[in-house]
C-alpha cells in the first residue's frame, strides 16, 4: 500500500485555516477606502485554488508522458532527438538564408558580429515563409532540447536511482530524518534562487507570484508544469543515505510549513524572525517592488538568505504581483503566459545565443534584449519579470 502524501492529508487544515483567515478580516476590515491586498477576491481565489488542485493532478498526466519521452530509453525519446536535430538544422539554414538575403545576396565578411552586420529588424518585421519556416523550427529546436535534457535529468537523479549508489547505505531514524527535512530546505533554497534567476525555471515558478493578492489561498497557486525543467536534485539526498520515503516525507512538510507564512494577518513572531522564514520575510519576497525583487527564498529557515546575501527585511508597505501584471484570471494564462512569451521571443530571435539566452538567462535580460531586438514601429510586448519567489 502507496504511503499517504502528507500535503493531501494537510488539506482539511487548509481549508480550515483559510477560513479561519477570512473569519479574522471580518472582525478586523479595511478602513474605509482602504485597498487591502491580504482580503479574499473570489475570483483570486478560485484561480489559486484550481491551479493548486491542477497540480496536484498534474503529475499523472505528465509523468507518463515525460517518461516516454525519455531519449535512450524510449522511441518517443528518439523521435524527440530527431525532430529536436532535424528543427536546429532548419533553423540555422534559415539563419544562413535570412543573413545571405540581408545583405545583398552574399554572407558577411568572416569574423563578422551580428551587431555590426545589417540589424536584424528586417527579418523580424516581415512575415514571408523564410521568416515563419525559421520561426517555427526554432521554437521546436529549442523546445524539444529543452523536453529531452529535462526527462534525461529527471531520469538520472531521481532519488530511488541514487539511493542505490549511496555509499554507506540508507540509514533510517531521528537524525536520518531531520537530515532529511535540513537538506531538502538547503537544497530548496537554491532551485528557489535559480527559479527567480533563470526565465526556464521561471517560467513555472511565475504561477506563484501572479496572484497581487496575498493571503493563505495564494500558497495554493502551484505550478503545474514542474516536469518540464531542470534543477538541483533532491535526489542527492540519498547519496547522503537518507531513505526515499524520508525525502518524500521533508518534502511534505517544507510545503506544509511554506503555506502559513503567505498571510497578512501575522506581522511578527519575535526573535524567531531571526531563525525563520515567516510571514513578513515571504511577504516581501512577493513584492513587486526593486528592492524585494530576488530575495528571501528560503522555506523553512531564512539562515540560508542571511549566509548567501539574498535577506531583505519587510520595510516599505507590499505591492504584491509581478513588475508587469498578468491581470486576469483565467487558469489557462496563468499557467502559460510565461511559455508563450518565451515562444514568441524565441520564434524572433536571430541567432542562436539569443533564442537560448531567452531560455536560460533570467526574466530581467530578456525584456531587455527585447527591447533591443524590437522594431521602432512596433511595441514591445510584455515579460513578467521575478519578484522573488
């Protein structure tokens, strides 16, 4: 018989503790005139609901699939290499064609930078077949490297795999466990950090931080497409001999803990603000504004953000959400609307450095490459940026 997750048997409290939220701002409403981002929105809610419903049932469906996708182990891996070869080819003859076209019929002089070629505008501007054949298979190109490296990733660090290659065996008990719970907030903190620091990683994380409300409902706004990207593996805590089930157990209770600190109703907890992450240390990571922007990742202890340069203390009032507001909420937009801007920038991108910088480097690089790629004439479209996450 399967182990009962703890964040599903936590879900009852959940839903008691929100309602014992909203119960709290009743007796203490808003002055008059007042806009208090912590009070429930039905429709904010609903969303954030659905969306930590969606994943929660997520993993079911792209589990399988990503596992055949798998290259070396499956034919869909297979067929993900070949198309992920056969686009990336495509695409750089498209590359080869648009610059022969851009200048006259003949490739620039050898050693030449794209900078200091004719600017790229031109075949970003003019829809001809050239310019949507090269689109298109450079989003598929990109797309299908990014799916295989993610499912080869997985397969390799999962932590049933490493378990076996621990070398001094899985060792159970109290210290074993705490080691568990320790070592899964360690590595938390940096794939947190790497979440707000690459637009790949981003692009899951951004769910989290759309909401510009912030109260015990928004800790339910998760991700659904956590599957699809990279990251420092929890697995290696097996390597340290902490049985899988242990690390399955610190990741329950790392989310357990994370859920009440997404609440306006709790200002302070004392001397522990010094140890722990709390509400106001992750009220400020949800902010919007410069100075909250990448900071506090940590779950459980702030310790790691004070040793690693990433603490920011609640000072000025929160404005919760994202530098550029998604403003709606439609679960479709907030679970995508960071993969199709990624799309897009990757579909009009010139050369290769700049549809995998779009990829991996962060949010804040891409609205500014962007905006140097951009024709005058035409706007430039939106990139939700991290606050801090």
């Amino acid at each position: 018989m399967a182990r009962p997750d703890l964040t599903v048997l936590a879900i009852p409290a959940f839903i008691g503790a929100m309602g014992a939220e909203l119960w709290w701002q009743r007796r203490h409403p808003a002055a008059p005139g007042e806009e208090r981002a912590g009070d429930y929105e039905l429709g904010d809610t609903i969303a954030s609901v659905t969306m930590g419903v969606g994943s929660l049932v997520a993993p079911f469906v792209t589990g399988p699939l990503l596992r055949r996708l798998t290259p070396g182990s499956t034919k869909g891996g297979t067929a993900l290499l070949a198309l992920g070869a056969a686009a990336g080819a495509a695409t750089t003859v498209g590359d080869v064609l648009r610059r022969r076209r851009e200048h006259g019929g003949t490739l620039p002089e050898a050693g030449t930078l794209p900078s200091d070629a004719a600017p790229p505008v031109t075949a970003r501007s003019r829809a001809d077949a050239l310019g949507l054949l090269t689109a298109g298979s450079a989003v598929a190109a990109v797309a299908s490297t990014a799916v295989a490296a993610a499912t080869i990733w997985t397969a390799q660090t999962s932590a049933t795999r490493l378990a076996r290659l621990a070398p001094f065996g899985l060792r159970t008990g109290a210290a074993s466990y705490l080691l568990g719970i320790a070592g899964w907030d360690f590595i938390y903190y940096w794939n947190h950090r790497l979440s707000h620091e690459s637009r790949w990683l981003w692009a899951v994380h951004v769910v989290h931080h759309s909401s510009e409300r912030y109260n015990l409902s928004t800790a339910l706004r998760q991700p659904v497409a956590e599957g699809f990207t990279m990251a420092v593996p929890y697995g290696l805590l097996a390597l340290a001999g902490v049985p899988p089930r242990y690390i399955e157990d610190a990741r329950a209770l790392n989310l357990i803990y994370q859920f009440w600190i997404h609440t306006e109703a709790v200002r302070s907890i004392g001397w522990l603000e010094r140890v722990l992450n709390t509400p106001s240390h992750h009220r400020a990571h949800h902010g919007s504004q410069r100075q909250y922007l990448d900071i506090n990742h940590g779950s459980i202890l702030i310790l790691w953000d004070k040793l690693f340069g990433t603490f920011e203390p609640e000072v000025e009032r929160v404005r919760y959400g994202l530098t550029r507001n998604i403003e709606t909420f439609d679960v479709r937009t907030i679970a995508t609307h960071e993969w199709r801007d990624i799309a897009t920038d990757v579909a009009t991108a010139p050369t290769w450095a700049d549809r995998f910088g779009f990829l991996l480097r962060g949010p804040g690089w891409a609205y500014e490459r962007r905006a140097e790629l951009a024709p005058v004439a035409e706007p430039v479209s939106r990139v939700s940026e991290p606050v801090a996450g």
